[in-house]
C-alpha cells in the first residue's frame, strides 16, 4: 500500500528525473567507440565526395565548355521566387521550383547552383523567367537576356534578384564571373 | 527537445547572415566567391555534408580566394554541427596556430571552447574563454557573445560559485536565448544540493521571462513542474498545486504535473480533487511512470474516500490494463528482437543532417509509444542519431557507386574516340602538320641567321628582286667584256651601276620590316607547334596507355575507396542497430519489471480488500456490483 514515505521518495524520484533531462548546451557523455567510428567513417566519405565531385566536374564539365549558371537573392522583399525557367540557345535547360527552405537559404546569403552543363566556344544567349509573387503579393513573371561569349575558360553566370527600393520592384541581373 | 546539433546550427547560422526578423532591416554580406554562396545555400538548410563537401572541393582547387579563412571557419562550424568534432577541433586549432589576432581567432577560440564545455572538460573550456578578447561583443558576432557569457556562466555553476555565474550573465539581456537555460541549470543545482527555495526562486526567475518559442514554453513546464515537486517535498502544497496548474496539457511533461498536482490535492486529504487528473492519467500511454503510478493512485483515493466498492473495480480494472500492457511490451520485444531496424523508425531525408525532436522522427507502426517514451533518452537519441547518418552514408555510398558508373560510361566513350583519332587519319594529319611546321620553323630560322650575319637586307630580297638583280649583274657582266673589246659602254655601265645600287638600296630599307616579318612567323610557327606537339604525344600515349590523363587511375582509386568503406559502413550499421536493438528491449524489459511491480501490488490490494473481513464482505461485493453494472 502506498504510504505517506513511499509518497516522498516518489516526490524526490520525479524531481531528480525532471533535473537529469538534458538542457541545451548541458555536458554531452564522451565519446563513445561508435562516436568515433561514425566521426571517421563520415569524414572518410566526405573525402570520398569531394574526389568524385572534382572527378565528375573535371570530366563531364571541363573548363573549355563548362557554362554554369547560378542564382542569388539580396533581400527579396519584393519578391517571393516560386520557380525560374533556364533557356539556352532556345532550348529550356532547367524548370526549377522553389521550396520555402530554399527560398530562405537564398534570403540569408545562399547561392544555389542552378545549372552546369556543356556549350561550344562562340556566343550563345542565355533567358532565364522568375516567377513568383510580387510587391503586394500580385503574381509576377519577368524574364532577362543575356548573350556571352563562350572561350577556353569556364563560364560562370550568376542571375541576381535585387530589390529596387527606389522603384519598390525587384530587379534582374546578369553577372559574369 | 533541443539537441545539442540544432543549437550549434542554429548559433551558425545566426552569425553567418541575419536572422530572418531582421532581414529587412540590413542586407546580408553577397558572397565574394561563388562555392562560397554555394555552400551556404547547402548549410542554411541544414545539408551539412553536401555544404562541406562544398568547402572542401573550393579548398582543394583553390576555388575560394576571397574567403580562405572566413570558408575554413566555416567549415570548421559546419563540421561541429555535423557531429566531426574531431575534425572541428583539429580545424580550429590550426587556423589559432595561423593566427596571432583578430576576429577568426576570437571565434576559433569560442568554438574551441564549446567543444571542450561539450565534453565536460571546464578547465580547458574556461582556459579557451579566457583567450577570447574582451572587445569580442560587436554587433555582429553578439549571438556568439551571448553564448560565451552562457557557457562562462554554467561552468562556473560547476564549480558552485552562483555569485560568481550570476555576475557572468547579469547584463544578457532579459530577451536573451540562453537565459531561461541558466535560470533553469541554476535551479537545478540548488534543488540537487538540497536548497529547494532557493532553487525555486531560480524556476520562478525563469517562469518570469516572456517565452514564446515551443522550446523557451517547453521548458517553462519543466520549471513549473520541478518547482511544484520541489514544493511538495517543503510540504508547500498549496504552491505546489499552484505550479503544476500553469503546466500546459499539450507539454511533453503533463504526465508528471498531473499525477503531482494529485499528489498535492491528497497531500491535503483533498481525495475529490486528487481523483480528476489521476483519472485523467489513466486515459494516457501506460509507458509512463506517471500514468502506471496513477493505476494505483486512483483506487488509493477510493479508499481514503471510503468507497472501497470503487476502489476495487479500479484496482480490478488497473489489473486488466497492466496485464494487457504487459502482454503489449511481450509483443514489442519480439519485434524489436527480430523486425529489422531500419524498418522501425521513420527516418526523414527531408529534415535535412539535424536531428530534430521525437515528433519529427517517430516511427509509424504499433510500438510508436514505446520509442516516444525512449526518444526523449540521450543515449537512446545518439544511438539513433548515429544510425540514422550510418543510413545516410550507405545511401551515399549506393549513389555515389552509381555516379561513378556514369563517369566510367563518359571515360569509355571518350576512350573510344580518342582512340579512333588515334588510329586513324586525325593522327596523320597532325603528325603531317607537325612535320610541316618543323620545316617552315628550320627554313625560317636559316633566312633570319643568314640576314643576321649579312646584315645588308640581301639575304631577304623576294624572288622579283633576286631576279632584276640578277638581269644587273649580267649586263654589267656583258658590259665589261664589251669594254675590254673597246667599245664604249661607259653610259651603260652607270646606268648598270646605279640600277643595282638602288636594288641594294631598297633591299637595305627593307631590312627591318623583313626580319621582324620573319620572327612573327617563327612565333606563330613556335605557337602551332606548341599546341600540336601536345596533342601529338597524347594521341601516342593513348595508344600505349587507354586510360588516359590519369582519369582511369583516379575512378580505380575512388571505386577502391567505395567498396572499402561500404564493407566498413554496414558493419557498422549492424553494431549500431544491435546496440539500439540491446537498448530498447532493456528499456521495455525495466518497463516489464515495473508493470510486474505494479500488478503485484495492485493483487494485493484486491486480496486485501475482498479480505477485509467477514464483517465486511458483503459490502464490498454489494460496492463491486454495483460499479460494475
């Protein structure tokens, strides 16, 4: 039967159960085997990642007909990016649909790597279309050209949304890297 | 519950960019190199292992000029928040060994620092602190600032100076992240030592602060229920119900504050008041202490209310749910020792390398309860935490074999064509052009030594000028034997004469354009055979060697390493899933034991109550007939 002891010690039981949940930033147990193994392992395989990543750059992009295009948001208060439409010598190249998270990641300073594909030296003419919501949540669709000349050297094209406060729109932009 | 992994990232990227309430306000740095902005747009959603793949791959091909040190601690962050804090460490310690001063070194140090007050090591955290320069609060690195003054503080906890913790984090302010955190270690400690006003007085600091996020909420309940139990054990129990009344129903914690805001009522031989949220306990899981204590807590209330009809169709019933639940954890522990693993837990890619709370990574099948409850263990967590990258490593590897089979089919083909250019007229032609230019080359290199040393332009006349030359030596050749004869050709022979001085005249003054005429050439002729000598010895080497340019070595090497650490990863994903496998069922096996503690008692008190004497049997089965129809 229960008794008014029984009742303290489950008092003094709950309280400490409370006090031994971990609190943030509170001391982590040390490293265990497995710890170490997983710590190893996942750096061993970041390695690995990293050699096929060149690998794969290297030979299915080389530099002398690598284009790469990139895209980047400063603010985006005038534009909430659902997708943008890549075009490349009048063939579509990428139909990219946007995820809040990735929208965010933009927000904060994130460039996302857009398209990397392969293109003859001569010029060629990039259209990308962003389609999104604009200021006053009204849809909006916009569309910038560029024409680049392609070389020996890889090319690097970063698409920009910049606010314009002056003309309380979003901006698009080309820059050559 | 906030893991320790979600902080770091959180902290991160709080300093690497401005926080999405203030976004308008300030504009976030453009990154300066492109894989730069690349591998914060992986980092910011939390992909950890494709945004240091993406510092690691700039590093190795010099790809990040402008942001070298600002990229390596970056990395060195990520690294931390990925759970490689031997590498974080080995990074942070060589960008301090790099660095005399400045900025990267006082965010080096605070890294350093939090890992060594991670591991428990407080001499070498406080000994890291001390290194941070005191100026290190600008506007900019202020989260981190913070969080200094946090850890400075708990470790003085530690050591038991509260004086000295308070002093730490007295001018954080009130709206401040880590605040609630100290308040509530700081309460923790007094309570565990024994001084449970002081204790509570540091929860009601905590309770004080406006706390808005699920997590700051979360742990507002955590305080009010320490503090209604520390209460309880003061015999405060009007207090105690006080506190426990302002815990929400939907807390992880409600459980506790129930059965201890019943506990508090029947301190007070409120018996009434003491049934409602006991009763409420009853309808939760049984994987619960609080709920399993409440099976017998209710029927305990009966009695003391002196309805000992009621208190034996509860105890009755209790027995029924306790036999039911045991059969239950039987059930649960056939599966966990035989059903595979990974098909137990419901493992979301889309949550990104953190490892967020129970609600985000339950599993979907019948023993759902019973991993609830164990999720909220660190252990039980880290374990589970290092299978889930185990999985995500093998699913890398799975995909990573299937990337280089792609490069493997291009290298193939490329092979081939290559090869076909070897072999066939493309090598004829070029060895063709090269033997061509070599000629022109040697031709060249004769016409600009000969005017060289002549240097009278002669050496460079063209074929028209040779010629006229030519018909001016032969009449003044003619003219001179016509002389010998006597004849007077005087007048010819200064014509002659003056014809093929005006020859040599203009081939003088051609001199200089001509010869760097001829070096332009024999640079063009340097470059055409620069670029074809290449290309030229390529096309050789394929035929001796197919796997050209080093590539076949490197996908051999990388297919080497794949197969290497696959065999490496699913052993370790059998360990991990054994210790995880030992560590539920142990867990349900203390839940088993309890449960068996609990029925016992609660036969006992049925035993004793139909015992209860003759006199008052009839009572009692009157009592039980009646609450049971």
């Amino acid at each position: 039967m229960f008794t008014m002891s029984t009742l303290r010690l489950g008092f003094v039981a709950l309280l400490l159960s409370l006090m031994s949940l971990p609190v943030a930033a509170e001391v982590d147990s040390p490293q265990r085997p497995l710890e170490t193994q997983v710590q190893d392992i996942k750096q061993q395989v970041l390695s690995l990642n990293r050699d096929l990543f060149i690998l794969e750059e290297e030979l299915l992009f080389p530099t002398n007909t690598q284009v790469a295009v990139f895209l980047s948001m400063n603010v985006g208060e005038f534009f909430q990016l659902d997708a943008v439409k890549l075009t490349l010598d009048n063939k579509t190249v990428t139909n990219y649909l946007y995820t809040e998270r990735q929208v965010d990641a933009l927000h904060r300073g994130g460039v996302q790597r857009l398209y990397m594909g392969n293109v003859k030296a001569g010029d060629h003419e990039l259209v990308a279309v962003f389609t999104g919501r604009g200021p006053e949540g009204r849809d909006f669709r916009r569309g910038t050209t560029m024409t680049f000349s392609k070389d020996s050297e890889a090319r690097h094209l970063e698409l920009k949304i910049v606010d314009s406060t002056a003309k309380q729109q979003p901006q698009f932009s080309v820059k050559e890297w | 519950m906030v893991t320790r992994r979600w902080l770091i990232g959180l902290l991160l990227a709080l300093t690497c960019s401005v926080s999405a309430a203030d976004k308008a306000a300030s504009k976030p740095d453009s990154a300066q190199d492109l894989r730069y902005g690349v591998a914060l747009f992986h980092f910011f959603q939390q992909s950890y292992f494709n945004a240091l793949t993406e510092l690691m791959v700039g590093e190795t091909v010099n790809d990040l000029p402008n942001h070298g040190e600002s990229a390596e601690l970056l990395r060195g962050g990520i690294s931390l928040s990925y759970g490689l804090d031997n590498e974080a460490e080995r990074i942070f310690n060589e960008l301090l060994a790099t660095h005399r001063s400045g900025e990267q070194r006082d965010v080096a140090w605070f890294y350093l620092a939090k890992l060594k007050y991670l591991r428990g090591d407080n001499s070498g955290a406080r000994s890291a602190l001390e290194k941070i320069a005191p100026k290190f609060g600008k506007k900019s690195r202020q989260p981190l600032n913070e969080e200094r003054k946090f850890m400075h503080a708990n470790l003085l906890l530690r050591e038991g100076d509260i004086a000295a913790a308070d002093a730490a984090v007295e001018d954080l302010d009130l709206t401040s992240t880590w605040l609630p955190y100290y308040f509530f270690n700081r309460g923790v400690l007094q309570t565990q030592s024994g001084n449970w006003q002081q204790g509570v007085a540091s929860f009601d600091l905590l309770q004080a602060l406006k706390l808005r996020s699920e997590e700051g909420k979360s742990l507002r309940d955590r305080a009010l229920t320490a503090s209604g139990f520390a209460y309880l054990a003061g015999a405060d129990f009007a207090r105690a119900q006080s506190e426990f009344q302002q815990v929400r129903l939907s807390s992880p914690i409600v459980d506790q504050a129930l059965l201890g805001y019943g506990w508090a009522a029947a301190q007070q031989e409120d018996y009434q008041l003491a049934l409602s949220p006991w009763q409420a306990l009853r309808q939760r899981s049984l994987m619960d202490a609080s709920v399993q204590e409440s099976l017998l807590a209710v029927p305990y209330a009966y009695e003391k209310l002196g309805a000992q009809g009621n208190a034996l169709r509860e105890y009755q019933q209790s027995v029924g749910l306790l036999e039911s639940e045991l059969a239950n954890v039987a059930q649960a522990i056939e599966v966990f020792d035989k059903a595979p693993v990974a098909e137990l837990f419901e493992f979301s890619q889309a949550l990104g390398d953190d490892w967020l709370t129970a609600d985000d990574t339950l599993p979907i099948n019948a023993q759902a309860p019973y991993l609830a409850h164990l999720i909220t263990r660190q252990v039980f967590q880290n374990n589970l935490k290092e299978l889930r990258e185990l999985y995500h490593v093998s699913d890398f590897l799975t995909q990573g074999n299937q990337r280089l089979e792609l490069v493997k089919i291009v290298l193939d083909e490329r092979q081939q064509t290559w090869q076909r250019k070897a072999e066939g007229s493309q090598s004829d032609e070029l060895q063709q052009r090269y033997d061509q230019l070599t000629d022109n080359q040697r031709l060249v290199e004769e016409q600009i030594a000969a005017a060289t040393e002549a240097e009278d332009g002669l050496a460079l006349m063209n074929a028209e000028e040779l010629e006229l030359l030519g018909y001016a030596q032969r009449g003044l050749d003619t003219a001179s034997s016509l002389q010998t004869a006597d004849e007077d050709v005087n007048g010819e022979i200064a014509k002659l004469e003056l014809f093929k001085g005006m020859l040599q005249w203009q081939a003088a003054e051609q001199y200089v354009p001509r010869i760097w005429q001829l070096q332009k050439q024999q640079a063009e002729n340097k470059k055409l055979l620069e670029e074809t000598v290449p290309a030229l010895r390529r096309l050789q080497q394929i035929v001796v060697d197919p796997k050209q340019f080093g590539f076949g070595g490197r996908v051999a090497g990388i297919e080497v390493r794949l197969a290497q650490q696959q065999e490496r990863v699913d052993a370790e994903i059998a360990l991990a899933e054994q210790l995880l496998r030992d560590d539920v069922i142990a867990e349900l096996k203390r839940q088993e034991k309890r449960l068996y503690s609990y029925l016992g008692q609660a036969k006992l008190a049925i035993a004793r109550l139909l015992d209860v004497g003759s006199t008052g049997l009839a009572s009692v089965a009157a009592d039980v007939e009646g609450a049971t129809q």
